[in-house]
C-alpha cells in the first residue's frame, strides 16, 4: 500500500448555511480577485434573481419601518448614538454619516486596492440583505465600470463596525467630495480631485441616502481587499523561495535527499508535499540524493526548507479559504433575511485581521529561510570552499559582505511589522465598540514587509549569481537572466540596483509559471454567476 499525503479539503462552503441562500454565486479564485484591482473589470449585470432578491429585501426594510420597527441608522442614530432617534432615510442622513466619518489620514492605498474594496462591496450588496434598490447598486456599479477609482487613506479605521473611514472616503470621492486615482498622461497613476475624475468619465455625483450610505461603509472590504493582496503576494513569495532555494542545491552541490517523497508521505503534511515537489522539478532529475563531500545532514535552511515552506504554504491556503468565505459573503448592518431586519456584527472583521496576522507570521519565515540561505552561501564552510563573502579577492574587497547585513536588516523589519495587530484591541466609541481587530492597520503592515521581503529574495538571487559565477556552475533560463542583471564581482560595487532587478526577475518568473490561460480571470470568475 502506498502512502501519499492528504490534500487539503474545504471545510465549509455556501450550501451548508440553510437560511436565505444567495442568488449570487461565491468567489473561489484568489487569483481572479486579486487581477479584479489591477484592471477595470466590469461588473456583471445584476441577474433577475438578484434584483427580485435586492427588491424583496427593500420591501422588507419598508415593512418593518411602517411597522414602527425600530432600525438602525435609520429610525436610531449611529454607533454610540443608537439610543437616541434617527432622521429617517434620507440624503441628509446618509450625507452625515458619511461626513463624521470623513477622518481618515495618511497614505492612500494602493489603486488595487481601492479598486478590489469597492468591487467586494458591490458584490456584498447584491445579493439581497442589504435593502439597496436595483438601482442605487447600478449607480455605484456604474461608477466602477467607466474606472473611477477613490483615493483612500489607510489611517484611522479600527475595522469592528467595518472599515468605516476609508470606506466614507471612498463614498465622499464618489459624491465628488474627495479624491481619486487617475492615470496620469504617462500611464502612471495619481491623485486628483474626484469632482474632476467624475467629469471626465461623464458622471454624476453619487448622493447617499442613509440605508446606501449604511450598506456600503459597515463593510470589511477595505482591509479585506488588503488582505487578499497580501495573501497572493505571499503565496508568490512562497514559490519565489522554492526555486530559490533549488538554485541552492545546484549551484552549492547538495544532494536531494531531504527532498524525496516518501519523507514527505510520511508526515502527511500537504504543504510540505507540494513545495519538495517545486523544489525537486526545478532540479536536474538525475541528481544523486547523497553528495560526496557534503555533512550527512546539511543545516536546517536547506534541510528543513520543504517542511518550512509547506507549513507556511498550509496556512496561506487556510487563510484563503476564510478570506474568500469573507469576499463571498454580506458585511454590513443590519441584514434582511427571512422576512426579518436583523442587527448583528457580520462588520467586524476578526477574521480578515487574524488571517492578515497569520499572513504576516508566515511571511516572516519566508524571509527569515532565505536570509540564512544567503549566510550559508557567504560561509565557507558551509558554501562548498568558496572564500567568505564570496569575494574573488578577501580583504582587498568585501564581496557580499554589505548584502548580507541589508539583509538581516531586512528580516529585523519585516518582524517588525509582523506583529499580530489583532492583540492590539482598544475599545473606542464609548461603550458601543469594545471589542475591535485593527484589521487594516495589520493588513497595511504585512503589505510594507511584503515589499521588503522582495529586498531579501533578491539578496540571496544576488548571492546565487555570484556563487554560480565563481563555481564555474552554468546559469540558463531565469538563471541567466539573474547573472545579466548581476555580473560577477571583480571589484565592489554598489549593489543595491542589481538586488532590486532581481528579486523582480525572480518574482516575475514565478507570475508567468502560475499564470493560467485566458486575458480575464476576473470576468471569467464573475461570469459564472451569468
């Protein structure tokens, strides 16, 4: 009987909650979501089942207010003011809302982003919990369409009621109150007034009566587009680090050992399966498993770099189960369902802030194994006999000796940055929100490691140019590209240049393998729904 290792399987899914099934099918593609930000898909048109659901729920919402139901936001007032008596559905009240929560700051959010946040939300509204007419979701779908894209400050939510600042900033750009992204006459984007990026696509202004204005700020879509971003970034930086360290192996003279299947088979670990796998297929298949020479075990960076891997490459996985369960379903508050106007919390975003954190975690063994693989390559004792430094000439010049202490600062930062922001809960908005995730402050940290973890993905792609170059080992392929953008070292040089050319050498390389057929994963992804 053969042994071989579990694959992973899905938990849970749509059809397993019994009550009010959506007309609208969930999202399963990371990929297609992510590829939803970089370019201005158009959103589907609303099927006849969920404008039938969207005008059963507005019946629903009308019912329960001619009824004298109390309603939040609505008949009550906002957040800590819920006690108090609201001004009924109107502009002005959704204008109100939209303007006190008008204090976002800082550095607006990547177009991506911004661009993903708004897609979820109207994915969210569409599906008939949210009393939004047909209509006001065309307004906004509209908008979308023809690539407005708000500029949204990352500062100043604490995501429990949903991202409610940069979700209000991205409603006031909407309104023409605020800013956009445009692309500017380069192709280049920036950010401009959002009355002047509405005249130029020919459109009106949104005005925002209360239920709308609720529907879309009491949503976790800002920090989950972020996280989404992150989590395809990581599984990319995974890859990244596979061939890397299969580069290792070639060019140092390992044997593969640490690599076969059935030690994989054995511990039954999917993750960890998968990842020798990458590793082994970057290989030349004849390569023996032990190499005269070589310690009987080599150090954990390489030995332990499948396990290391996997375990991250499991948890990514995990966490895009529970944010496409987030992407798929409904946020804001309260919801119609059953005939009922229910008032809950689906806003807070816990599960988006602690997939971010496990993002982060994750992120940060990534790192942490390919800057000890560059300490192995810059030991002599450990690199095959090559000089320390992997200099031609040491102590005449000093070789890697900079990249590799750029590289430690690197990984001392990203851990900074790591830290899980979940634990960082304070209660605000008098007694109302005691209890908050800090989702996208967490989700904006991971982003800024990400891209500093590109650094050291190319510190240890520099340092597998120059070990190759002195070895005498042959460089093909994406290999050979690296040692173009990395010549060998016969004196020092700045190298800084040369570390960013290759970890986007590296990570594009890893893009066009994982690339599917097809020009559009997102409309194809959303099609499915025609």
């Amino acid at each position: 009987m053969t042994t071989t290792a579990p694959t992973p399987s899905t938990t849970s899914d749509a059809s397993s909650f019994p009550t009010s099934p959506s007309p609208t099918p969930p999202l399963t593609s990371l990929r297609a979501l992510v590829a939803g930000g970089d370019v201005a898909t158009p959103v589907p048109p609303l099927t006849a089942e969920e404008r039938a659901a969207m005008d059963q729920s507005v019946a629903v919402m009308e019912g329960a207010l001619a009824a004298d139901v109390q309603v939040y936001g609505v008949t009550n007032g906002f957040g800590a003011l819920v006690d108090h008596p609201g001004a009924g559905d109107g502009t002005r009240t959704g204008m109100g809302l939209i303007h006190h929560l008008g204090t976002a700051q800082g550095r607006h959010l990547d177009p991506r982003v911004c661009r993903l946040a708004v897609l979820l939300r109207l994915h969210g509204m569409r599906q008939g919990f949210s009393a939004v007419t047909p209509e006001q979701w065309q307004s906004l779908a509209r908008l979308h369409d023809r690539g407005f894209v708000p500029a949204v400050p990352g500062a100043g939510t604490v995501s429990a009621s949903g991202d409610l600042q940069p979700l209000a900033a991205a409603a006031l750009a909407m309104a023409g109150r605020g800013e956009a992204w445009v692309r500017d006459a380069a192709g280049a984007w920036e950010v401009v007034d959002s009355a002047r990026a509405l005249a130029d696509i020919r459109c009106a202004p949104v005005t925002w009566p209360a239920r709308l204005a609720l529907a879309f700020v009491n949503g976790t879509s800002v920090s989950l587009a972020a996280a989404l971003v992150n989590l395809h970034e990581l599984q990319a930086h995974v890859r990244a680090a596979a061939l890397l360290t299969a580069r290792l192996v070639e060019v140092v003279g390992i044997g593969s050992e640490s690599l076969d299947p059935a030690i994989a088979a054995v511990r039954r670990q999917p993750g960890q399966a998968e990842v020798a796998a990458w590793i082994r297929d970057a290989l030349d298949p004849d390569r023996p498993a032990r190499v005269e020479g070589r310690p009987l075990q080599e150090v954990y960076s390489i030995r332990a770099a499948s396990q290391v891997l996997g375990a991250v490459l499991d948890q990514a996985r995990s966490c895009e189960e529970i944010l496409l369960g987030e992407a798929s379903g409904v946020t804001d508050n309260p919801v119609c369902v059953d005939g009922r106007v229910l008032h809950g919390a689906n806003f807070h975003s816990l599960p988006v802030g602690l997939a971010s954190d496990q993002t982060g975690l994750g992120l940060q063994q990534v790192a942490f194994l390919l800057e000890r693989q560059l300490g192995v390559l810059c030991a002599s004792e450990l690199n095959g006999g090559l000089p320390p430094m992997l200099t031609s000439s040491p102590g005449l010049s000093s070789g890697l000796a900079g990249v590799q202490i750029s590289a430690t600062s690197f990984v001392s930062s990203i851990r900074q940055r790591v830290q899980p922001t979940t634990l960082t809960s304070l209660p605000t908005n008098g007694a109302n929100q005691d209890h908050v995730p800090m989702s996208l402050n967490g989700a904006i940290a991971v982003g800024e490691a990400l891209a500093t973890a590109r650094w050291v993905i190319g510190s240890l792609a520099v340092g597998l140019a120059q070990h190759a170059a002195l070895g005498g080992r042959p460089a093909t392929g994406l290999w050979a590209r690296v040692a173009a953008a990395c010549p060998p070292l016969v004196e020092d040089r700045p190298l800084a240049a040369e570390v960013r050319e290759c970890a986007r050498l590296v990570l594009d390389a890893v893009e066009e393998h994982d690339e599917p057929g097809g020009d559009d994963p997102l409309a194809e992804e959303l099609g499915r729904r025609q």
